[in-house]
C-alpha cells in the first residue's frame, strides 16, 4: 500500500488545514492547531469526496487551494504506479462554500457521489498523469504540478492554466 499523500492548506484567515486520503475511503481534510502543526482541538475530519468502490477506481491525492471566491480541490483517479499501464488521471472539483465544501464538478455533481471534471489525462508519450498539486506564482499565474509516465521513466509535469471560464484548464 501506498502512503497517503498529506497537503497543507492555508486559508486567507491564516487557518491551516490537512488534506488526506488515499483510495478506499476518499478524500478527508482536517484543521490544524497554527502554532503546533498538530490537530486541532476538537477538530473533526471533513470528508471532500469519494468514489463509488464499484467501479473500482482510487481517488487520492489531494490539494486544496483557493482562486477567487472559490476553492479547488485537485484529486488524483484510477491506477498509479503502473508505468504505462497507469490510468492515473487528474479532476478537479470546487467549492464556492468554503473550504470544507461541499465541492462540485462542472456539471454540479457532488464530490461526495463521485464527481470530478477531468483536467488531464493521458496524451500521446505522457501516460498516466497524477498526484497534482497547485502553486501560485509571484506573478499570479497558476501551475499545475504533476508526475507522469513514458515508455522508460516518470517525470514532473509542470503546466500553467487558465482560468478565464472559471474552472482550471491546462494550457
């Protein structure tokens, strides 16, 4: 079994929060204490989305951050660490709520029934793309960060995006 990939979240009010999970049980977040890095007391985990465990399928990988008046969760679905054989995909979801959600795709399906719009997949030589992160840079552009594979390694992706409809594209 994997690791779970663990991602720090600050919001503009200066709260932290913990974004977690890795396959069966989707994706959690959780407020930590500013000045001690641990829980904070009395905190409870959120849950921010899931998958059906029918369709066999992970969702993992997350990485919160804000835009605007929207936050975004970036996740990470189906097979990783297979190679070329990896279905590793990235989705997005977004919460105009608050951080804690509730997150919605595109076509307002909830995160928590299974939805994600998908913001890259696998193309030509660069197979299986996932476990994304978001950074702003000091220009104000956003990138996606990503690893990915080809016939003879994994590599970083970084690609910027837009968004001018309002959701996350890759440019």
């Amino acid at each position: 079994m994997r690791s779970p990939k663990l991602i720090l979240c600050v919001s503009p009010s200066s709260r932290q929060y913990l974004s977690f999970g890795s396959f069966w049980t989707g994706l959690w977040q959780i407020e930590l204490n500013p000045k001690t890095g641990k829980v904070l007391d009395g905190a409870e985990p959120v849950h921010l989305s899931q998958r059906d465990i029918s369709v066999e399928g992970a969702v993992e990988a997350p990485s919160v951050f804000k835009k605007g008046n929207a936050w975004f969760l970036v996740e990470s679905w189906d097979k990783c660490c297979s190679g070329t054989k990896s279905t590793y995909n990235t989705r997005v979801v977004r919460s105009t709520s608050g951080v804690n959600g509730p997150y919605y795709d595109k076509d307002g399906v909830p995160a928590l029934q299974g939805g994600g719009t998908l913001l890259l997949a696998s193309e030509g030589a660069i197979i299986g793309p996932g476990g994304g992160s978001v950074y702003k840079d000091t220009d104000g552009s956003y990138y996606l960060y990503h690893h990915w594979y080809s016939d003879t390694t994994s590599s970083l992706g970084i690609r910027k995006l837009d968004f001018s409809s309002g959701w996350p594209v890759v440019m």
